[in-house]
C-alpha cells in the first residue's frame, strides 16, 4: 500500500485512470537497471526516480568531466572528478528519498552482465557503443528481460523496446555491427546538448508504460527523430526467431571489430583508482631507459617468447611510443589466448 506521503507525491499518477493506486504500487515495486549514467541515463534515471520506481541499478564506470556538463544535468560543476553513477546516486535519492539505489562503479561486461541483469525487471540501455549493446541484448535474451534501448546522433534520435514478451531483439534490428570507424563517436562530431534529454525521456516513458502495462510500447518497432526539423518517424521491425535462441556471451569487442584501445585518461584513471591491472612496455631498451611509465619491458619482437611473464588472470594493458607497435602486440596476446587485453591510444604521446 502507498502510505499518505506518497500519495501526495504521486498526486498526478493517482488521478489517472491508466495509472491510479494499482499502478504507482507496480512502479514502487519494481526494479529497473540502467545502464550508464551519461546524456541518456541522466534524464532517465531522474524521471524514473522522480516516478517512483522502487528500485533503480546505475552502473557506469566513469568520472564526471567537465565536457558532460553541456548535456548530462544530473551533475554540477562541483562533480567534476567524481565517479558518475555516485554522484547520481546522492541527487537521486534527494529527489526521492523513498527510491532505493544500488550502484556499480564498474563497466558492464561478460563476467558480470548475467548476474546484474538477473537482479532487475527491466534494463534501459543508455551505453554509447555497439559492443555494450550486443552484450545487453544477449544478457537480456539469455536472462528474459525486456530493454529499452535508445541512440543519439548530431541532432537525431532513435528508441526502441527489445525482447518484449518474445518480440524482436536488437539483433532483429542490426544483425550485423557497422565497421569500426564508420559511425563516430559524440566527441568526434558533437551532439546537440538538449537532445540525450529528449531520448533519454522517451526511454522512461517506455519503461513506465511496461511497469504499469498501459498504452502501447515500442516493441517491433523503431521510433526515429530529427530535432532540426522535428519530424518522427517510425519504422517495422521484424522478428528473426533466431535471434531468441542465444544461450551464452561472447567476446563482442571481437564480434563488433573493436581494436580494444584505452586512452591516457583512462590509464591514469586506473593508477589513481589501485585498480589491478598488468602494464607491458613493448618498445626497445634503449627507449625504456629514457621514458618509462613502470610497465614490465617486453619488446615486441620477444613478446611470443615471454608469454609467461604475462598473467592470463588480469586485464593487460601495453604500450609503446605512438600506438602502432602495442596494437599488434595487443593482437598477438589476442591470439594466443588472452582475453583483457587492451593497447594504450598514441602509446607515451599523451603522458
């Protein structure tokens, strides 16, 4: 039951005939995950906590900076440094005391997606890249969970509804990933700073419509819009049964042809944090000798035959002087059988 401050709270829901007593009852009861806490997750886990949804995950492993500030307002300029989904964490609870929040300052991934996606009724999928995306549908698939997914582009938008009640899955929609480098990235083109607010809004709305089970969710179909010309858009999606018959995870930084970069930024991020990680510097001694970050020296050349200097166990980070050489050693560790292995962006020009 609703106690009297909630019912003044929710006033507005109570008074609706699709909503009512029965329906704020199923939003506090639920429990939704939304992954990353950026342009999009901003604006959705403030109308979802400003609704009442009863519990809400936020996972998203990354700091607040000042360049998100132009377009994810759940933070301020005092946040800047601090872990995102924490931050999140402390408005959204002085938004709505009576929202219980988990967080998990981490990035989702193959080892843990399962596991976190079980914990929750539904999953909104605020992510910027397409591996993260194939990994939450899978889980989603695999787990029986309904997601709201949602992208943004320049000045365009699109949201859609996944793996509801057996419907179309993200891979009904893109079967295959686009190539690395043919979509960019907001930081390399921009993005319109009102416009993750726009999707991000719609995303809660699909999600409040299936807590409550009223109106029509987006499920086979995709909602496009262009703010320019504020024109939307909608298009079929068909349902490739299969698409429902994924049982296990994947490696889909491999599958989407990502070449596992990490930038300087991130490094350091990781230094600071204590995070256990192994750092290999693949340039030659001599280069070693005049600049070194404190990475274990195997050059390229000698990587295959000291394979056993490396821990299969951690995440592996290597390196050189431009980024050229560690890609291939990066490569190399690939094929042999190391999973978590990632090579440093413009290798020791960023330090």
């Amino acid at each position: 039951m609703l106690n009297e401050r909630e019912k003044i709270r929710y006033a507005r829901h109570l008074v609706l005939p699709e909503i009512g007593e029965g329906g704020q009852l199923k939003l506090k009861q639920a429990k939704v995950l939304v992954i990353g806490a950026g342009g999009l997750g901003c604006p959705i886990l403030q109308y979802l906590a400003a609704a009442g949804v009863g519990t809400i995950g936020i996972i998203d492993p990354d700091k607040v900076e000042e360049s998100n500030l132009q377009r994810q307002i759940l933070f301020s300029t005092e946040d800047i440094g601090m872990f995102k989904a924490e931050v999140a964490k402390r408005k959204l609870k002085a938004l709505n005391p009576g929202v219980e929040l988990q967080v998990y300052c981490e990035r989702i991934n193959v080892q843990n997606a399962l596991d976190i996606v079980s914990k929750y009724d539904l999953v909104i999928d605020g992510s910027d890249n397409f591996p993260t995306r194939y990994l939450v549908n899978d889980a989603c698939v695999i787990k029986g969970k309904p997601f709201v997914f949602g992208s943004i582009f320049k000045f365009e938008g699109q949201v859609s509804v996944f793996n509801y009640r057996k419907g179309p899955t993200y891979r009904c929609l893109y079967p295959e990933p686009p190539g690395e480098g043919e979509v960019p990235n907001c930081t390399e083109i921009g993005v319109l700073g009102v416009l993750p607010g726009i999707c991000g809004t719609l995303m809660a709305n699909e999600a409040i419509k299936m807590i409550c089970g009223i109106g029509e969710v987006l499920s086979g179909t995709l909602l496009s819009f262009d703010t320019m010309k504020m024109e939307f858009s909608s298009f079929g999606i068909a349902l490739d049964p299969a698409n429902r018959k994924i049982d296990k995870l994947s490696d889909y930084e491999l599958f989407c042809g990502v070449s596992n970069e990490i930038s300087a930024l991130e490094l350091k991020s990781k230094i600071t944090r204590g995070e256990d990680f192994q750092l290999i510097d693949v340039r030659e001694e001599n280069e070693y000798k005049l600049k070194n970050i404190g990475g274990i020296l195997i050059p390229l050349a000698s990587l295959k035959e000291n394979l056993d200097k490396i821990h299969v166990e951690k995440e592996i980070i290597v390196h050189c002087a431009m980024g050229a050489r560690s890609k291939k050693a990066a490569q190399i560790l690939k094929e042999k059988g190391f999973r978590k292995v990632y090579s440093l962006k413009n290798g020791l020009l960023d330090f």
